[in-house]
C-alpha cells in the first residue's frame, strides 16, 4: 500500500492546513470558462506534474501531442509530497497546467481553488468505468479525467491455501491450521502498524456494519452523517478486536506498511490484503498466487473496499488552461495513453477500451476488479481528511486490545471535532 498511504498523509496534512484559511469559495466552484482560442493559437508551453513512474510514459505521448499542436509540452516528475507541492505552486503562481494525481485529492484541490472542471462530451463519458467517473465528480460536476481505477483484495499463496476463504473466519481457521503446522508464522498480513491504515481495514469495517459518512439525496457523501462512534461503528470494531491480539491474533500491529507485503512474498502468512502494486513483489519471489475479494465476517455484510482513481486535472492557474483542457479531454481519454500508463505501472484502465485491450494479457485485472466491483468510492469531501488519523489510531489500539466502544466513540468525537 505504498502509493495509497502518501497519497492519504498528503491529503490528511494539506486539507487540514488549508481548512482554516480562505472563504470557503473559489473559481473553481463555477464551469471553467470556455477559451475561443485554439490550442496551437494559445501557443507557450505546457507542464505537466506527474509522479515519477508516470512521467517516462507521458513523455512520449506528450512530445506527440506538442508537435500536433505547435507547442513545447514538459513532463516534470515530482518525486513526493506532489498534492502539497501542487498547491502551494498553485498559490504562488508557479504551478504546473495539469496535474496526475489520486481523486480523493479532489475536495482539497477545489477547496484550495487549484483546478478547474473538466469538459467531457456525455460520448466521452461513457466511455469509461461508471465508478470512475463518479468518482471525480464532486458537487455535481466533472473534475478530473480518470485513467486507472484501484482497490484491494485478498492474495494468498495457493500452495499454502488452495481454497479461496468464503469468511474471514474460515480465513482465520486456515491461517491458524498453518501456523501449528510450522508451515506460517502469521495469519494474515492485513497491514496496520501504531497508528492503524483505514484503507485497508475498510472490507471487514464495512462487513461488521460501519460506515464513514451517509449520503446526500443525490447520492454524495454527506459529511453532516458522520458513522464513526455511532452504534454501527462499534459493532463493526467489536468484530475487529476479536481477530486482534487479545482475541484471534489474526490483526497485529506488528504488520505494517513496510513488512506486510515483504511478509507474504517470504511465505510467512498465506493471505495478503492489498492491491495491484504488490504484484511485482509476489512474482519477483516466485509466489504462486491468486486474487479474490476480501472475505467479510459470517453473516455480515459483504465487505466492501475503497475503490480509488487515479486522474488528470486541469489547474485552475496554470498559464495555458485552454490547452490543458484539449490535452485532458481530447488526449488522455485515448486508450494507446492508458495502456502505456497500465505498462508503467499495472493498475486496471479506466477506460474501457484499454481495460479490454490490456486484460487478456493480464488475468489480474480482471480479479482486481471483480475483488471491487462492489466497493466504496474513496470519499473526495474534504471531511475525509478529519478522518485518516483518529480512525487509523482508533484501529490500532483496538486491535492491541482497547475497549471498542470507548476508543471508536472517541475517535468519533475527535473526527467531529475538525469537521465542525
């Protein structure tokens, strides 16, 4: 879970920063202003901010899109902390023309006025994964081109555990038949560390009954419904601390971000929570493998993962938006760009089109997608940001043996507390 947990502690300290200065209101809450220039008359140069894995496959495809229209286009590589970085650049007018990055940055980015909507045609739309879409859409409108979708799923090595686990009880009793065997020393490699991970302990939260926030009539998250410390939060940790280390010792602390995945690649734990980009780990050791979705608590609701995107956005203050916008709409949603961006780093398409160009050559990704075909869509609302740390803190004391009622009550209260 490297890149979903810098992606989170970006957002959680930014959005936190900036909730406490500026109205509230920006020209980001408004349609962009449609530009009469052409792209080539617009003329300059346009950056654009990527990650390092992305920037050496935008290259080429950029350099093509610079000689069609007329201009310099340049792919600048921003090796960590890229949505703060984002921001402040933005501020001080300094910032890039488009920007790639997660779709739960979003509540922050048009709070902070740093991107503008982006101009789909309704065909254009459709072209792509239905989740996708609705995930960079935020107060109704299109703020961002997807290009990937990811979640979480159940890997476990096949010569330790033929079976797929129908519960994560049958899960448990596995893992523990394997430990008395000698054949593990751990039951499950779900990563939680000190400070707990949100994102990954999202499936069994969900199938014990809790919810983060409600939603909206029109089907938007509502920060007002706050689920963290209701009654349904409880039980769903109470399920949670009894696979802790008081209880089951299928959830330890000692699984954390940086071993969890390492742990399963060394054929200490037969079951890995996590998404694509464990992958190459698990074939570099050789792991024979297999993928399905996370197992929820007998009787419980169906576990359910976040499921994030990954997107293009035009930046509100970049110095040539009318050619940013035919870059974003008119460039990315080409599926020889998302198969390239697939190829740097194998996360399922969000365009349909390269979705099933690439998924004959790779038989995970449709498991991937079949593991969140019924997920969450990561919350965008700034609100998300008082969640990360209380709720991360809150899980990792619980499974350590804290009371649940007590610590998720708390946490609630605490998370209630930066909302406002």
């Amino acid at each position: 879970m490297r890149i979903r947990t810098t992606g989170v502690v970006a957002v959680l300290g930014l959005a936190l920063a900036a909730s406490g200065c500026g109205n509230g209101s920006s020209s980001s809450d408004k349609p962009a202003a449609q530009n009469s220039a052409t792209p080539a008359a617009a003329g300059g140069k346009l950056v654009i901010w990527a990650d390092d894995k992305r920037t050496a496959a935008l290259k080429p495809f950029a350099e093509e899109f610079g000689k069609e229209n007329g201009v310099k286009v340049e792919v600048q590589a921003v090796s960590k902390d890229l949505q703060t970085n984002f921001v402040t650049a933005s501020q001080q007018g300094s910032g890039p023309d488009v920007v790639v990055g997660a779709h739960d940055w979003i509540g922050n980015l048009v709070q902070n006025g740093a991107i503008d909507p982006v101009q789909l045609a309704a065909e254009q739309k459709s072209g792509f994964n239905e989740t996708a879409i609705k995930a960079v859409t935020f107060n109704g409108q299109l703020y961002g081109v997807p290009y990937a979708t990811e979640n979480v799923a159940l890997i476990r090595n096949t010569e330790l555990a033929p079976q797929a686990p129908k519960t994560i009880e049958e899960l448990v009793a596995t893992g523990k038949q394997l430990k008395a065997q000698k054949k593990a020393s751990e039951i499950l490699c779900l990563q939680s560390g000190q400070n707990g991970d949100a994102y990954h302990i999202y499936p069994l939260y969900t199938s014990g009954g809790g919810y983060l926030f409600g939603t909206s009539a029109n089907g938007d998250y509502d920060p007002k419904d706050l689920g963290v410390g209701k009654p349904e939060s409880i039980a769903a940790f109470q399920k949670i601390a009894k696979l802790g280390e008081k209880g089951e010792g299928a959830l330890k602390r000692s699984i954390t971000p940086e071993n969890s995945i390492s742990t399963f690649t060394s054929k200490k734990c037969a079951f890995l929570v996590s998404g694509p980009w464990a992958i190459a780990d698990a074939k570099k050791a050789n792991i024979s493998y297999d993928i399905s979705p996370v197992p929820g608590f007998a009787g419980g609701k169906e576990a359910q993962p976040f499921v994030g995107v990954q997107a293009f956005y035009v930046a509100a203050k970049g110095k040539n938006k009318a050619l940013a916008q035919e870059f974003v709409s008119n460039y990315v949603t080409k599926p020889e760009l998302a198969v390239a961006l697939y190829k740097a780093e194998p996360r399922p398409p969000a365009l349909t089109a390269a979705f099933d160009q690439v998924k004959g050559e790779d038989a995970d990704l449709a498991k991937f997608a079949e593991a969140g075909k019924n997920g969450q869509v990561l919350p965008a609302i700034p609100a998300m940001a008082a969640i990360w740390d209380p709720f991360g803190k809150a899980e990792a004391a619980v499974i350590g043996g804290a009371d649940p009622a007590k610590t998720v009550t708390s946490a609630g209260k605490a998370i209630q507390g930066q909302i406002k």
